[in-house]
C-alpha cells in the first residue's frame, strides 16, 4: 500500500497556536486539523514550527520559540485519538496499520539554533527530521531568498551545520534557501537534497521558485520537490499583483497586515498549480515530484481548493493532465517515503 503524506504545514503556528484551535476536531478557519485531514486522504503529514522573524532579534528566544511549538504540537497530536507523533517510514506505516495519522516534526527557520550545534541537536533529540535552513531572512550562517545576500551563501560555519544535519539525520530544507545557499548546500551535504515547499521559476520568477538548473539538480542527486499551493508561487498575475501590494504598503508594513492585504487579490485556478507539477515532470520526471502545500502558511489557495480535505480535487486534475496512477502514488507519498526510508538505512 502506497501511503501519501505532505511535507510542508504551517499548523504548529498559525493553527496550534491560535485561541480556540482543536486538533481534533473541525475548526471554522484554518487550513488543517485531524478531521479534515482524514477527508484529505493523508496518512501523515509534516507540521513545520515557523519561527517568526522578530525571534531571530533576541538571544535565545529562536530556540525557545522552536521547544515551545514542539511540545505544543507533541501535546496536541498525543491527546488526539487517531494520530500520532513519527520520526521515520516504519513508524508512519505502523500508525496507518493502526488507523491512526502520523506527524512528522520539522523548524522552519534556522535562527531557530541560534548559531549553536547543541542547539541543533537539542532540536534533533525532540524529532525534527527537516530544518528550513532560513525564512525569508538571512541568519548568522546562511542567506535567504528574499533578502540580499550577505553571506555569498552558506559561512563556513553554516557548512559545519550542514555536516551536523547529515549526521543527526536532520534533512536541510531548501526551500527559502537563496540561489548561493542552495548550491553551497548541495556541495557540502551528503544527503538527498530535499525543498519541501517551492515551485518552478521559469513559470513564475519569484525567488522562493527553483530555476529548471536547481530542480535538476535535486532530481539528479535523488531528492525531492514539494510543489507549494501559494498562488504567488504558482500565478504570474498573482505574484505581480502582490509585488505592486508590496511596494504600495512599503518595508515597513508587518505581516498581519501583509497577509490580510493580499487575501484580496484573486486567486487563480487549480490549473495554474497543476502547470506547475507537469512542467517539473517534464523536466526530470514525475519520481522527484511531492505534495509541499504550505497549509496554514498561506492567505489563499487557487480555486477551488479550500483546505486539506480537497486534495482529491488535486489528484483528479493531475490526472486529467495525463499523470499515472502510479504516478500520482509517488507524488502523493511515495517518491519521498523512498528517499526517506533509503536516507535512514
């Protein structure tokens, strides 16, 4: 049996974390809980602890963010009756025995260690099987898509976080990473190089985007790709309409009312996020193609896509696209379970 899974929720944050919010139960808002998880048709997903920018300014406070939502998730996901925490293939495939979801846990944000690999292995002895090496900022190690560079990629001592990552079996998410941190990372990790939450550039010229260079890359080295549903990442007209929001709200603007100012634009169709996973399959295959939603990350989603549980609504239009049955299993799970469970032998 192939088991599906996503590798990229924001729901520790923007979820967990909110007044009100239960796990178990179908919630109004958001995008994401156990419920319509189950109506999705998932059998385990990655929930990502977003650790917002303002905690890469104070000492210690990243990493206290990081253990925080990481308990808070444990505590949500251990009460709930029909999920469970998991760390490795054999795991996910003992809770689906068991009619039970697993969670995978992984940081979003590598200002989460605060430059300290005791840090890191702290994060790595609580679960985490992925870091996303940097937000939309640079950090002290690394530079980020969305800002100038100030690094020329990863320092040295970022490189030495690399190496620790492959040996505690931490994955270094590409996704955010920019172009020079990207390649750094792929000359210094031994691992499959693994972006769990981007698109493709050529379709749409947005930084957070692979060049066709970076996804062959990944695909050549045996990783994965987790095609994002932001409709920035995945529609032209929506990415220039955001970039001329951006502009008229000014740097200074925070990201509430960032948010709630793009949750005006219209989306676009599912079919502009379905050009996404046929252009990378026809670039290099459909085997290092996944599911890197960004639920509960993102203010909106291309119609008519509502939450979690309308992802078979993405499976009938890939299919209606000319994607396989089997196809359509490894990009729903099994293309990175493979990699995962052949990273960990």
């Amino acid at each position: 049996m192939t088991l599906s899974i996503d590798l990229h929720m924001d729901t520790p944050t923007k979820g967990l974390s909110s007044p009100g919010f239960s796990f178990s139960t179908r919630n109004a808002t958001g995008h994401v809980d156990l419920p319509r998880l189950n109506e999705g048709g998932l059998d385990g997903a990655f929930f990502a602890s977003w650790i917002e920018p303002q905690y890469a300014e104070l000492d210690g406070s990243g990493f206290r963010r990081a253990v925080h939502l990481l308990q808070l998730t444990r505590k949500a996901v251990e009460s709930a009756k029909g999920a469970r925490i998991v760390t490795s293939v054999a795991d996910l495939r003992e809770a689906s025995r068991e009619g039970e979801i697993g969670i995978f846990l992984a940081v979003e944000g590598g200002h989460a260690i605060q430059s300290s690999l005791e840090r890191l292995a702290d994060l790595a002895d609580m679960g985490i099987r992925y870091m996303t090496l940097t937000w939309n900022h640079p950090n002290a190690w690394a530079d980020a898509c969305c800002s100038p560079g100030v690094h020329g990629g990863l320092t040295s001592f970022g490189k030495s976080v690399i190496q620790a990552m492959d040996r505690l079996g931490v994955f270094p998410d590409l996704s955010h990473a920019a172009d020079d941190t990207f390649w750094d990372v792929l000359d210094t990790s031994e691992a499959p190089p693994l972006v769990t939450h981007s698109c493709a550039r050529t379709l749409v010229d947005h930084p957070r985007n692979l060049t066709d260079e970076m996804a062959l890359a990944v695909a050549e080295r045996g990783g994965i790709l987790g095609i994002n549903f932001f409709p920035a990442f995945v529609d032209p007209e929506f990415c220039a309409a955001t970039r001329a929001l951006e502009a008229r709200l000014g740097p200074d603007a925070d990201w509430p009312t960032r948010r709630r100012a793009m949750g005006t634009i219209p989306v676009p169709s599912i079919e502009r996020l379905v050009d996404h996973f046929h252009h990378m399959a026809q670039l290099a295959g459909p085997e290092f193609l996944a599911l890197g939603s960004d639920f509960d990350g993102v203010v909106s989603l291309p119609e008519p896509i509502r939450d979690v549980a309308d992802l078979p609504l993405l499976r009938e239009r890939l299919r209606a696209r000319g994607f396989s049955s089997g196809e359509l299993d490894g990009i729903f799970g099994g293309n990175f379970l493979r990699m995962l469970e052949g990273a960990d032998q």
